[in-house]
C-alpha cells in the first residue's frame, strides 16, 4: 500500500524493534536453558559429594557452609571468612542492627571475561524469607580496593568483601549468591555456624 508521500510502509519483520524484541527473547531462551546446578569443589576441581541434602529432594535447594568451594556453571564461588561487626571509625549500623561482612573469592575458570556485581548478584536472607541487599560498610569504606564489583578477566580470580546490614541476633541467615541475571544458577552458603 502506498502512503500519501508515495512511500511504502515498512513490514513489521523490518523495522528496529522487531530485532530488538527478537534477540532479547533468544538471550532468555538461552538463558533460562543454561541454568546450572551448583556442585562442591575440592582442591584440584574435582566434584565432591555432599551430605546436606536428601539426593533425592530435588525440590530445596542445596545448601553449603562457609569455605566451601561450590562450582557455578565456569565460576568458582567461595565465601573465605564471615565476621559481624558495629561499624567502626566511619560506618555504623542503625540500632538495633549489625553488619555482617563477607570475604569471598570468585574464580573465572573460562577462557572470556566475567562481571560481577554485589549489589544484583547477593544477598543474605534470614529465615523469614526477609532478604537484605549490599550495604556500604566500614571494612569497604576503609579499603575501596577490597570490593567485589568489576570484570574477572578469564582464568583469574577476585577476591574481596561485600557487607550487610541486618537485624543484631538474626539466626538462620544464608547467603545468596545469582550466577547471571540470564538464569545461571543460585548459591546458597549458611551463615553464623
């Protein structure tokens, strides 16, 4: 059909935000099939059996313990040390609250660049179901360079802390860590024990 200016109207197959919409649905296809189930690692890479969850129940989540090294489609998660803290000199919890501070390595084992951000990628959350995001604490503030939050470049690893804000006392916390925002998985590492 010819428009009043004598110019064809365009095909919907041929305009921008057809490809647009076109390659966003294959990159979560893609994703939501690569969805990997995390494993405990040893020293040398190999997977080690687990005994703290029923082979069978497939429908909870496995779960791991601090320094446990827990493989994650090409990353290797570990989360080092885990220390409460008040705050210190620059940051301080609000009342009633404490920071729970994480030191974690991420090992890339690909051969291509990983990003990793703190503040869509973890969290800790308590037995209610309540879940807390990234908080700047005084370890961080202290020590800028310590952060988590940047490119892993392949086959190296990043090591640094991420904090939290939670209510003093809290029992049952547990650590979350997302593989990929594209459906990479879920780590889940018990705190305080």
């Amino acid at each position: 059909m010819d428009t009043q200016d004598g110019a064809k109207k365009k095909k919907f197959y041929k305009r921008w935000w057809f490809w647009t919409l076109a390659v966003l649905v294959l990159l979560f296809i893609i994703g939501a099939n690569s969805k990997t189930t995390p494993q405990k690692v040893g020293q040398n890479g190999s997977v080690v059996a687990t005994t703290n969850q029923p082979a069978s129940d497939n429908s909870a989540p496995q779960t791991f313990k601090v320094g446990d090294q827990i493989q994650l489609g090409s990353s290797v998660v570990t989360v080092n040390k885990e220390q409460v803290s008040q705050g210190g000199e620059f940051m301080h919890p609000s009342a009633g609250d404490e920071y729970i501070e994480l030191n974690m390595t991420i090992d890339n084992t690909s051969n291509s660049s990983q990003y990793v951000t703190t503040l869509g990628q973890m969290f800790v959350r308590d037995a209610q179901g309540n879940s807390y995001q990234v908080t700047p604490t005084d370890m961080m503030i202290q020590n800028p360079s310590s952060g988590l939050d940047g490119t892993v470049i392949a086959n190296s690893k990043r090591t640094g802390w991420v904090g939290f804000e939670v209510p003093a006392g809290d029992k049952g916390l547990q650590f979350q860590y997302d593989g990929s925002i594209f459906g990479g998985g879920t780590v889940l590492v018990n705190l305080g024990q």
